[in-house]
C-alpha cells in the first residue's frame, strides 16, 4: 500500500475528497474536509486506513472519513463503513474500538447562566462527589451483584430506571432506547464482567468528561426551541463509554478475530483490522458481547446522569423535574449496528461500523422521538474543555451518503504524550489558565487535564463548519463550557 503522502486523492468540491479505488480497494474512499483539514489528514496515517478498510469484504458504498479522522487501532478514528451479510460482509471490533459505545448525552435546564454562576464553584465540587472520575475509579456505593450485571448487559438504561437511575421518559431520548437487542451476556468474558462490576455510574478517564455549560449562540431558532435549548439555557454533557468492560471485550475478541481471519482466509493489509465473516461463529459471538458492552454503556451514562441531577438538586435546593433537567438526546460514537440504507438503487440490511462517528439519522426516521421526527435527530458535538461544543440535527443528504453519519467532536491532533511534554515544556499553572477562563476544572489528576488541553484538539466549530456546509449536519447551537469534571 502507498504511503499517505503518495496516496491518489481528487477533490470532489470545496468539503469532499475522494480516494479512487487503487490495488486491493473494493470501493472508493470519501473524506469530507476543507482544505486545511485534509493537510492536516495527509500527515498522519490515517488516509492509509481509510484505504486500508476499503480492503475488507463486503463493504459497500465508500470508506468514509469524517473532518475529526485520526489515525486509531485499525480504523481511522473518525471512520464510517457499512457491511453486507450478502456480499461476505464482515464485522471488525477495530471499526468499534475499545471504548464500546463511547458517547455523549446532553441535559437542558429551565436555568440560564446568571442562575448557576454564583453557585458554580459548589456545584462542580458537588458532581466531583457524586459522580467519580478517574483511572480504575469504581462507584463508592454501587456494587452490582452477579445478576444485576447481566440485567445491565442485557437491558441498558432501561435497568437504571427500573432502578431508581431517572423516569421512563428518559428512554424515547437515548439512541435505540438505550439499549442494543442481541446481547450475548455469555460471550462477556469473567475478566470483563469483574472489571465492569464496580464501574457503573463513572466518569473513566482519557477524553470522558461531565461538563456544565450553557448556550451562547443559535444557528436554527425552530430547532434549538424544540430540543430546549434557547440562548443562554444552562445545559450539561456527559461523555463516557462502556469503561473496563467495553476495553475488555475488545481484548478478547482481537484474539478471536485474529484466528477467525487466518481460518477464513481473509487477505488483510494490516492485522489490526482482524475481522470475521458477519455470518459466521465468530462474528455472531463478537456482536453479541459487543452489545452487551453496549448496554453497559447506555446504563453507565445514566446511572451518571442521575449523579448529575441530584447533586445540582442539592446545590440549588430545588427538584431536577422543578429545574427542568431533562434529557434532550444520548448518541454513541464506537459501534457496529444492523441498519436499513438505500444502496445502488435498493434499501440493503447493512452492518454500520461507526468508530468515532455521530449517528444522524434525517427527519421522519422511524426511529426518532416523536419530539424531533420533524427537526431530524439531535447530533452532539462536543469540541474541547477551554472553547465550546455544538449540538447539530441530522440530514437526509447524511442518509444518502454516509449511512446516516457525521463527526463526533474536534479530532486530536497532539497525542496524550506530546501534551503533556507541552505544558511541562511551558511550565503552565492549568488551574490559573482555567480560572481566568471563567471556567471551573474538577479533576482526579491534573495529569489528565495536561493531557487534554485544548490546542491538543482541532478547533471543533472548522469540523462542524465542514460538516454544516457539506449537508451531513445542520448547525443547531454552539455550548460553551462554564465548568468540567474530567478523570
């Protein structure tokens, strides 16, 4: 394979690129990005991936990258690609990643700014009490038991509320009702199962954060008042995933899938792209942990938010049904999901691998909220903890081309290690930079923080800019961030 500077690549218009097919590509590659965005793909290699997954069986359509790629494990983070059972379509726990079902949920508030500000500093200690963050942190006071555990891999958010963990009402809002069907809780190895037992309900560590803040722009008044997030509207993002039990699974099944392909004989340009047939042992026992995992995923994120409403509860002394802290949307970055798409002229039952990429299904979709069948689904972008995030709406055009898909936030571009060298380098006082920032910065290790500055991102409003003009988003509203707990 060539190397990504020698890759062949033909710029479509101002936002797409395309990779025409070249040696083993099944199909082309298509990257949406500006200008100086794709000078920015081109030095890392992650344009190698994207040929690199054009290679597998069965895919279809195009090997699609969003603005944010990155280069990841296998796949480009930031990667889309969709698989047919009847072309000997494959499944790849490297086009979901480690972190099963990462994602992002956003409250909305019946407060604005001028209401949380004097409180905050209290506030953001009070979400570091009772939300915990860090490496290996687990819950302080919820231990599942043996049957508790599979009742969270089988039925996601929907344990947490037969639980206690928030009202029904909180289920239309989360992608697929917060939970994914097929969970195979025997394929979940005891090392995955022990390392999740302790772990609902938490923050993690790495990028994963709970950040309060408010809306200080609107781009779609129509469809910003629907969700409930009108200017100034004090808001909070929770972002984690499926923690140790999600990183387990992976593991596990990167060996499985090792021997799947040499047993199957599946030619791969790079082994980190291991896979197995969709219809095979394999690839049935890995779909089947992986939304198990899932679900852990979806219960974690709401076990959390429950944390958040009863901690801002304590703090401002009034009920979360009172402050009016209701779900506007949950969506997953990293997972491998059966769909319905129209490709070739005919509706197809697909495998979508989304790794580091936003479901944005267009309005009308069957699967949406009532709510928002007419504005399309709430797509969450969160950007970095010194600038801001926006929240977007999904796109027929996105449904046409990219399965339904758009970015999921800025995309790094410095490593954990390179950010750390440089604020050591600087001899930067993070806490001052933060405070004079206005914004409040809850961490289990400043470490963390050092790690997640935000020149380590791209500037998320160039991603959503791109995605916004290509016609696979539509911009809703920018969030900026007033405080942010991080691992």
């Amino acid at each position: 394979m060539p190397s990504d500077s020698t890759i062949q690549v033909r710029q479509v218009d101002r936002y797409r690129w395309l990779v025409p097919k070249q040696g083993p590509m099944r199909v082309d590659g298509l990257v949406f990005a500006d200008r100086r965005l794709m000078a920015d793909v081109r030095g890392d290699q992650a344009l190698q991936q994207v040929v690199n997954v054009a290679t597998l069986p069965g895919i279809v359509g195009h090997s699609i990258a969003m603005p944010d790629i990155h280069w990841g494990y296998g796949f480009p983070i930031g990667g889309v690609a969709a698989f047919d059972p009847d072309e000997g379509g494959v499944v790849s726990p490297g086009g979901v990643g480690y972190d099963i079902n990462c994602g992002v949920r956003l409250l909305r508030s019946d407060l604005v700014v001028g209401d949380i500000r004097p409180k905050l500093r209290e506030l953001m200690n009070q979400i570091m009490r009772d939300v915990p963050a860090g490496v290996g942190v687990g819950q302080r006071d919820l231990r599942l038991g043996p049957q508790d555990l599979l009742g969270v891999l089988e039925k996601g958010a929907r344990w947490a509320v037969e639980h206690g963990f928030g009202v029904p009402a909180d289920l239309d809002r989360i992608e697929s009702g917060g939970a994914l069907s097929g969970a195979d809780t025997a394929a979940v190895s005891p090392r995955a199962l022990e390392r999740g037992r302790k772990q609902l309900g938490t923050v993690g560590s790495g990028n994963h954060f709970v950040e309060v803040g408010y809306v200080d722009e609107v781009y779609d008044e129509h469809a910003a008042h629907v969700m409930g997030l009108d200017l100034d509207t004090v808001t909070v993002f929770i972002h984690s995933g499926s923690r140790g039990l999600g990183h387990q699974v992976c593991t596990d099944f990167i060996d499985v899938m090792l021997r799947a392909t040499a047993k199957y004989g599946i030619d791969l340009p790079d082994k980190q792209l291991a896979c197995a047939p969709l219809d095979s042992d394999e690839g049935k026992l890995y779909l089947g942990a992986m939304n198990a995992a899932a679900n852990f995923a979806f219960a974690n994120r709401q076990v959390m938010m429950h944390g958040v409403r009863e901690a801002i509860e304590r703090v401002l002394g009034r009920s979360w049904t009172k402050l009016g802290l209701d779900l506007v949307y949950d969506v997953a970055h990293n997972n491998a999901k059966w769909e319905e798409h129209q490709v070739d002229g005919r509706r197809r039952k697909l495998c979508v691998h989304r790794k580091g990429a936003t479901r944005a299904f267009p309005p009308g979709n069957a699967e949406l909220p009532a709510a928002y069948a007419e504005i399309g689904q709430p797509v969450l972008i969160p950007g970095d903890m010194g600038r801001y995030s926006f929240v977007l709406a999904g796109t027929e055009r996105a449904s046409q081309e990219t399965f339904a898909s758009t970015c999921h936030g800025a995309g790094r571009q410095m490593s954990r290690t390179q950010a750390k060298k440089s604020v050591r380098r600087d001899g930067r006082d993070l806490r001052r930079e933060f405070e004079e920032m206005g914004i409040e910065v809850r961490a289990a290790s400043f470490a963390t923080v050092a790690e997640e500055i935000p020149e380590a991102y791209k500037d998320v409003a160039d991603v959503v800019d791109v995605v916004h003009q290509a016609g696979i988003g539509r911009k809703v509203v920018r969030l900026r961030p007033l405080g942010v707990l991080k691992g």
